[in-house]
C-alpha cells in the first residue's frame, strides 16, 4: 500500500497522547493516526449499514440497545453521546 505525506492539525493534548501511545507500541505517530482513522472510517460504514437497517425493520428502541450492549459486553451509550455532530 502506497503513503502519502499530509498535514493535519491536532489538539496538542491528543497528538502528545497519541505520540506516547506509539512510543510505548514501539511503532511510528503515522501508524497510531492510520490506525484510528481506519477505525473511524470502519465507524461510518457501520453506522450506513445500520441507518439501511432501520429503514427496512424500524428502529431499535432503547431496550433493544442496551440488550445488545449487554450481549456485547459493552458499556451502552445513550443518544446526546459526545461527538455525534461531528459524524
């Protein structure tokens, strides 16, 4: 896979968090940042998946969710969860 050089700007307390994370993994800054975006990206194809599965079936409502989050053994977030107007 090819790479190309960009610049982003970052918060100084998350790109220092993300510079120990690599450090301590003993890998490069460019790995941890590919590595969650790849994740956040992940995110939003599951969040399409989820939006075409509630359009065809309804939504879930909050009990379903926290079954779910249960089953996963996940802690459940209700809805107003920060980030949600980035996405």
């Amino acid at each position: 896979m090819s790479s190309e050089r960009v610049t982003v700007s970052l918060p100084d307390d998350l790109r220092r968090a993300a510079q120990r994370i690599a450090e301590e993994r003993g890998t490069s800054f460019s790995s941890v940042v590919a590595e969650a975006l790849t994740g956040w990206m992940r995110g939003r194809l599951v969040d399409a998946w989820l939006a075409d599965h509630q359009a065809a079936h309804g939504a879930f409502d909050e009990d379903e969710l926290r079954a779910l989050a249960a089953d996963a053994g996940v802690p459940y977030v209700g809805p107003g969860r920060a980030g949600d107007s980035a996405a």
